[in-house]
C-alpha cells in the first residue's frame, strides 16, 4: 500500500506519484489543468492569475500529482475532496451541475474526485492507471466508501455525441432509482441526434469497467462545452479483475 504523504517512485518511464504539499505544488497542477483545459480544449476559465485554473473548491481538497523524473514536471493530475472538507466548503463540485439530494445518507463516506488531465505527450494510459491507483489507495487507507465524479464529454459537435453515449450507456450501467440524481442544466436529449455509432471516451470506459454507475442523465457545462456524466463507484462493487492494478497491498 502506497503512503500517499511521501514520494513513490514508479518503474514505468521514471514517474513520481505524491500529493501535494505546498502551495507551489498546487499551482503546478492548476497551471497542467489550465494548459489541457482551456488551450487544448477551449473551456472558459476565469480566473484572476493568467494561465492558471483555480476554483473555490482548490483550497480545500488534496492534489494527487504523477510527476516526469526526468523533467520534474507534474504531467497528471487529479484532485480530491473528502467528506470532512466538503462539510467545511458546504458540499460538493458536483452540486453545482446535480441535485445530489437522494445521496444525501452517504455524504459521510463519499470522496469526489475531479479536474483529471494528463499532459498531451503522456496520454498512454500509463498516467491515467497510477492516477487511479493513488485514488485507490486514498479510498482504502481512508475507509471511504463511495468515490464521485463529473466524467467530461465534448460537445464540439453540438452535443450529438454526448446523447448518443449516454443513450449507449444508460442501459448497462444507470444507477439504482436510490441513488439516482438529476441536472440543473439538462443536456436537451430530445433535441439531439442519440443514435450515432460513438465511441465510449477512455476515462469513462475505465470507471465502468471498475464497477462505476452512470448517476441520471447529463448536465450541460457551458464553460467548458461539455456534456458531463455523474460517475458513482460504490467500492464493493470495485471489479476485482481491474483492481488488482490499482489497489497495492
């Protein structure tokens, strides 16, 4: 099991996974979210210092980082905020695009992870796997039981493609009505095209495959032109066959 207090370094290609643990190892994550965020994808994102992407929730979550040794860039990132500091900031990222309402009894023991990139050079699913297994082993060394999350889709094309996954994925995967929740800006499904032949983006493909539900149907995020997913992984329903990758005994 990995101590995510202190530095890990992994075999493959040199890398380091840690949290972050100044303000300047902060700030280099935001300025790796701002680089995929709003100059590769476009995403409007206002804030006060130039080629950074800060939000209120930054100051209270933690920062897992994979870092190139070789160039001592942090190349992937994700943040965390648990459920202790989502009382102290009065909820969750995610409340701000979805009524959470019916999970309401499991807010005690619910993590919520979000703002995942990886640097364009490193997009080889080899960030992204020590990514989840840092997330992995945050979930077990904290006893938390549900993991959290907006999943991004692109709707450069107006959203087609968006309606078209979910409508793929909504029959295998939509949560149980309990744990069901619903999005304060709908994407507007009967106006779109959902019968296209689309391909299921990584990240997405990844949750599910460890066990995740799709929570409701998608909310539309304006600022970044994206049609987003609520992600709910209960880790007992954890896929063993894919956690063995993840999770270091």
């Amino acid at each position: 099991m990995l101590n995510l207090n202190q530095k890990h370094h992994l075999p493959h290609n040199g890398l380091t996974l840690s949290m972050a643990r100044s303000d300047s190892e902060i700030e280099e994550a935001q300025r790796l979210r701002y680089k995929v965020f709003a100059e590769e994808m476009g995403a409007f994102l206002p804030s006060p210092h130039e080629g950074i992407d800060s939000d209120i929730f930054d100051r209270y979550c933690e920062h897992l980082l994979v870092r190139d040794n070789s160039t001592n860039k942090v190349i992937g990132t994700y943040r965390i905020l648990p459920p202790d500091r989502a009382r102290t900031i009065c909820g969750y990222y995610a409340e701000t695009e979805f009524d959470l309402t019916r999970l309401a009894h499991l807010r005690d023991r619910m993590v919520e992870v979000g703002r995942s990139c990886v640097h364009s050079n490193y997009r080889d699913g080899v960030t992204i796997a020590r990514l989840w297994s840092g997330l992995a082993d945050y979930m077990h060394m904290n006893n938390h039981e549900y993991l959290i999350g907006c999943a991004s889709i692109s709707m450069n094309d107006g959203g087609h493609c968006a309606a078209s996954i979910f409508k793929k994925l909504n029959k295998l995967y939509a949560a149980p009505a309990e744990y069901r929740v619903f999005p304060r800006c709908p994407l507007p499904l009967e106006a779109l095209d959902s019968t296209l032949d689309v391909n299921i983006p990584p990240l997405i493909k990844g949750y599910l495959r460890l066990g995740a539900y799709i929570g409701g149907e998608p909310a539309w995020d304006p600022d970044f032109n994206t049609a987003d997913l609520f992600i709910l992984l209960p880790m007992s329903r954890l896929n063993e066959k894919y956690a063995k990758h993840f999770l270091r005994k």
